[in-house]
C-alpha cells in the first residue's frame, strides 16, 4: 500500500495538540520552529518505515479483534470509524492555543502539507509529551548544570497513525482507538448497526441484542464488524439457526422468528461474526469451538 503523499517534497509543516477540557475534546494549532519542524517530519519518516516492514501487514482494521501492540491496520477514510480524525486531516483555520494546562493534552499531531498540495496527518497519543511540572530537571549550561524552569514537552520517535487523502494507516491501533473515541462511537452506533443487520436477517428478533450491546463495548464492536465485513446476506435461516445449537447458543423460533435467549446474546453474535464453529475429527465426537480471531483463507 503507498502513502498518497511525498514525504521528500514538504512545504508546510503545522504541529498542534488534541486538548480535553472535560466537556469536549479541542484541536489546537501551536507555532513551532524549523528544529521542530524537522524533528516532526522524521517522525513522520520514521513511522512509515515502520509501517512498511510490517511483513504481515496492511490489513484492515476490525473493531472486533484483539490487535497487537504495533500492527500495520488501514482503514479507508471515509470509514464512519475514522470519523474523529477525518476531521482533524479535514479541519482548515485551527485556532492557535494561547493558554492550556498541559496535563489535558491527550494527542499531538502534526500536518504536512507536500508540494502537490496534498496533505498528510500525523497523531501520536500523548504519553511522554506531558509537560514536566513538578519535576527537577537539569541541563548543561556554560559547563554549568543548570535547573530547567520552563515546562518541558517530550517528542515521541514515531506517531501512531498517518492519514493521507484515502486511508488511515495505523500503527499502533489502541491509539487510533483512543484518539478515534471509537470505544464511545462504537456504543453509540449499535442502534444504526442493529437497523443495517436486521434488513439482512428479517427472521432474527434483534430486541434483546440491541438492548444488550449499547451498554457492551465488546458486544457492539462485534455488531460493528458484523456489519463492516457485509456478510450478513443471504444467511440461511435454518442453517443459522443449526449452527447457534451446535456451538451452544440458545435460539427460540416465535412466529417465524429467531429470538436468542438470556445469557447467550455474546454467543450469538460470536456466530455471525464467524466466531463459533464445530470440526469433527473423531468419528462421532464434534468438537466446539470459539475463535479469539478470524481471517478469511483465500483459495
């Protein structure tokens, strides 16, 4: 996958904060010099070349797998997922922050503009970039050693994510995850989730999931994922119904509905998202299973 921008070729380099005041999270553009500039941009460098010796990688990012620390994901940028950053690469006229307590930093990106006017974003979750407040910290001075007694901010060596004019690139996806808010995002669009579903599977009586999965994060990631991979038509009814039983999910025909018992709606969705499945190597002794993850072989 390439990277729809010329690192070689930047013009504009702007650098800025994600600040959470408590009622809301801010993006605030900050003046930074030419070192500064520099230093951004080989992070920028240096995350690509990370990104790029991730052999097993790019995949898509699937809300409902568990992903490694660092793990080469993308995700098309018109994605409902990157929303949140969508709009921090699509922002025009940051404001310039002139007053702010440090400590409610939570991001710090910078955005690259190259010489055919496209545009990249970089964001890092800030963990080391905290000011130091109450810290002694010392400098060589005219063979001094000196106290610091400005705030000091830490540069991280790379970001956790790029975003150019199609895709997220993501390198560490719990910060696309944080700086995303997917976990709330996620809670919140399980009723347009449940809608999309339930077009598919008309036969299944989604009540008491939906009810279930708006107060789950993991329950509505799967119902997320369900609906991304887009594999929900065409499920034969009777052949759905087969499979809940055999990997012991309770299901209960109604009035030509499927309804799904208490205490089995996780289960459920496990089975559409291609999570619970049965093999039979012995003769006579099936064996259930459930996958912590699922990749699709291609023949």
């Amino acid at each position: 996958m390439n990277l729809e921008f010329s690192v070689e070729d930047v013009k504009v380099t702007e650098f800025g904060v994600g600040i959470d005041d408590g009622d809301g999270q801010t993006f605030f553009s900050i003046p930074v010099d030419q070192d500064v500039q520099q230093a951004l941009l080989e992070m920028v460098r240096s995350t690509w070349e990370m990104l790029e010796r991730d052999e097993e990688g790019p995949t898509k990012y699937e809300p409902s797998e568990k992903h490694g620390s660092t793990e080469y994901l993308y995700l098309p940028i018109i994605d409902d997922l990157a929303a949140a950053v969508r709009a921090l690469h699509d922002a025009t006229n940051l404001q310039i922050a002139t007053c702010y307590d440090p400590s409610s930093i939570f991001c710090y990106f910078c955005r690259l503009t190259d010489g055919q006017g496209r545009r990249l974003t970089a964001l890092r979750r800030a963990t080391q970039f905290k000011g130091v407040l109450k810290k002694r910290l010392l400098r060589m001075l005219d063979d001094t050693m000196k106290i610091v007694g400005d705030t000091v901010f830490k540069l991280d060596n790379d970001f956790d994510l790029l975003i150019d004019s199609e895709i997220v690139h993501i390198l560490r996806p719990s910060g696309f995850e944080f700086a995303g808010k997917l976990q709330q995002a996620i809670l919140e669009a399980v009723p347009e989730n449940i809608k999309a579903i339930r077009q598919d599977l008309p036969f299944v009586d989604f009540d008491n999931i939906e009810a279930y999965a708006v107060k789950r994060p993991r329950a509505a990631r799967y119902l997320a994922s369900v609906r991304g991979q887009s594999e929900t038509k065409n499920i034969d009814k009777a052949r759905l119904a087969n499979l809940c039983r055999k990997t012991g999910v309770e299901v209960q025909e109604s009035g030509g509905k499927l309804s799904v018992g208490d205490g089995h709606e996780m289960g459920f969705l496990e089975v559409l998202d291609r999570r619970r499945y049965e093999v039979t190597l012995v003769a006579e002794a099936p064996e259930q299973y459930r996958a912590a993850s699922r990749t699709k072989i291609r023949g």
